[in-house]
C-alpha cells in the first residue's frame, strides 16, 4: 500500500498517528479483498484552523470539520442505497483512491464528549474517510445505513465498538 502520511501537526505523532492510520486503511481494504499493495492514498494529519481553509474551499462551509475526503475518482451509486463502482487500476497497476484530512481539535474533543479513546476515534474518521474514497457516502439515508453498517463491521473486526450506539453525548451521530 502506498500511503503517504503528511503531519502538519505534531500531537497527531504523539498520539501514534501512522500505525494506527495504516491499521485503518488495511482493515478497509481487506473487507473489500483490495490488495493493500495494489492501493495509494495520502492522509494529511492537520489541524482546525488547516482543515477550516480546506472546509472552506471545497465545500464552502467556514468552519472545522473532523475529516474530509478527495476520491480519486467518482465511484458512488446512482441509486440511493446501492453499492458502489468498484476501484480500478490505473495504467501503473495502482488503484489511486484519493486522499484525506483529519483535523486533531475536532478528533480529541470527539472522542473526549463521546468518552472514547482518542486512537479508537482515529481509526473510526479514517475508517469513514476511506469509505468516501471508495464511493460510500451518508447524504442520503439509504447511503448513511449502509455507510454506518460499513463502518460498524469494519472496526468491529479491530476490536473498536459500535461508535454509533447513542449514550450523552452531544457529538454522538454521523460524521462528516
């Protein structure tokens, strides 16, 4: 797999960025049985006041949001509820999927008023990231089922608990 990691934020290595972004990636290719050598992608570690400009620029919404994707190529459904085009290789034989930004201050205060493990939060932006990239999305609500029920096996086969099981938080639902 080639995943090209940018940290533009320190706390995001101190918080074992890269291993636990590799785990992620991995787990969601191989649910798809797409060969983690065969994919590329870039994931950008930020912060609030980066992801905000990127926010700004790409959906024209002035403010941070916790994750946001770039698919290579457009693979969603037409149909709502449906599943998507599967990747294809390039000419190089790689599968360029896309790329992502996580922001720390939206991540930490996430997983602080949901009372999870900053890691565990990591994993599910990355998770929902990599979905996006993959032509998943959650505007619809057929989508967003079967986006969630993605996500909720994907990190259920990584030991991480359904994030969408409602306790009182006031941040617990869908991302993005």
């Amino acid at each position: 797999m080639t995943l090209d990691i940018s940290i533009d934020d320190s706390r995001w290595q101190e918080a074992g960025l890269r291993p636990n972004a590799e785990q992620a990636v991995a787990a969601v290719l191989a649910h798809f049985d797409l060969d983690v050598d065969d994919c590329e992608l870039s994931l950008l570690a930020c912060d609030d006041a980066r992801i905000m400009e990127l926010n700004t620029e790409f959906r024209q919404k002035a403010k941070p949001t916790n994750v946001l994707s770039w698919p290579a190529v457009d693979l969603s459904p037409e149909e709502a509820g449906g599943e998507p085009l599967p990747p294809e290789a390039d000419f190089t034989g790689e599968i360029p999927l896309g790329d992502i930004a996580v922001a720390y201050e939206t991540c930490a205060r996430e997983a602080e008023a949901a009372h999870k493990p900053l890691v565990d939060h990591l994993r599910h932006l990355i998770v929902h990231g990599v979905l996006h990239l993959l032509g998943y999305d959650h505007i619809r609500d057929p989508d967003a089922t079967l986006m969630e029920r993605l996500e909720v096996q994907i990190l259920g086969k990584m030991g991480i608990d359904d994030p969408y099981t409602l306790d009182d938080s006031p941040n617990q639902g869908r991302i993005g």
